[in-house]
C-alpha cells in the first residue's frame, strides 16, 4: 500500500544506444525519480543538471503545481535520488541497505508531502503551488513503501543475461522477468526460437 495518498502515473520512454524506443514501467514512483541518473546498468544520461531540469520534471510527473526549484532543491533531490538508487540495487541483489541512505529517505519522508485533493470544490484548500520540498517528500514516502518488508522479494534485476535493470514486480502473480517485454523479453523469445531451430536442425 502506497504511504502517499497522491496518485501519480509510473513508468516513463527510455531511448537504446541504437536509437530503440522502448516503455519501462518501473513500478515505483520512486525508481522513476531513481532513473533521472543511472542505476543498475541501465545507462542513462544525467537529466537532472540544473534546478531548471528538476523543475521540468517534477512538473511533467506531479498532478498538481509544484513551484521552481534552486540550488538548494537540486542538491537535496540528487542526494534523495542517489540514496534511493543505491538502495534498490542493494535490495535486488539480496545485499544490506546502508543505513545512511535508510536515514536520508526516512528525513525527508518525515516532512510533508503533496497532500490530496478532490476536484469540484469551491474553495482552494492550502496551497495552489506546492514546493518541492513537498514534492521530495512524497518521492521519499514512497520511497518507503518500496523498501518495505513486504515488497523485498520483489525488487528485482531484470533476467535478461546482459541487462541489470531493476524495477519493482507489481504483478499478482509475483512472476516478472524482464524489464520489458519490448527490450528483453523479445530478446529472450528470439534466442529461444534459434535455439529450438537450431536444435531441429541438428536432430
């Protein structure tokens, strides 16, 4: 169960090396935010190099209005973001978590987050912009739920032989596998189709 009560969409388009445009549905707000930078072997370009580029972000994925970042924002959600991605590769790799990134996300997950709302009122309840110390809150909350007892099983590395994309598997059944079905999964089907080919042709 999410700790934020703000619904936001999760996944996002990543680009291959070969120019591939490919879906990745992390499955966490969280890891979304943790691939503006690189984790797990998926090597991304750094998206987050000014305040400006942090104040884009957060106000394509937030459903309400989340004022300009400074410096200041960059430097604590960059130091949110690297906490988190270390902590989702040492999850997925069954290593301990560092309790200095453990701390990190529980302080800024303790202070307020976006809260929601319902449309249709007549008045502006709180804020009409929220900041983005708000909006690292609610990163870290669900941060939180990430990492929670519960879900340690299946924050995973992608089972493709060259791929350690980590995402969280929010399938009923427990049973992803890859870290798209359009990157490795079709990969996986294309190698077992030569190799079933190929054994057909040796019998």
């Amino acid at each position: 169960m999410p700790v934020s009560t703000v619904s936001i969409p999760v996944g996002q388009w990543f680009i291959t090396a070969e120019g591939v445009r490919w879906w990745f549905d992390s499955g966490s707000f969280a890891l979304d935010f943790a691939y503006t930078g690189q984790i797990g072997g998926l090597r991304t370009d750094e998206q987050l190099h000014a305040p400006d580029d942090l104040t884009r972000w957060l106000h394509e994925r937030f459903p309400v209005a989340v004022g300009a970042a400074r410096s200041r924002d960059l430097f604590d959600a960059i130091a949110l973001r690297d906490a988190i991605s270390r902590m989702a590769v040492a999850v997925s790799d069954g290593e301990p978590v560092r309790p200095a990134d453990i701390d990190l996300v529980n302080l800024y997950a303790a202070t307020p987050d976006v809260p929601p709302s319902l449309a249709g009122g007549t008045r502006q309840a709180g804020r009409s912009v929220q900041t983005v110390a708000q909006a690292l809150s609610t990163i870290a909350r669900d941060a939180v739920d990430l990492f929670s007892p519960g879900n340690t099983e299946r924050v995973r590395c992608c089972s493709g032989a060259d791929c350690t994309v980590v995402y969280l598997d929010t399938s009923r059944a427990a049973s992803r596998r890859w870290c798209s079905m359009q990157r490795c999964g079709n990969r996986a089907k294309v190698r077992a189709h030569r190799a079933r080919k190929a054994e057909r042709a040796a019998a």
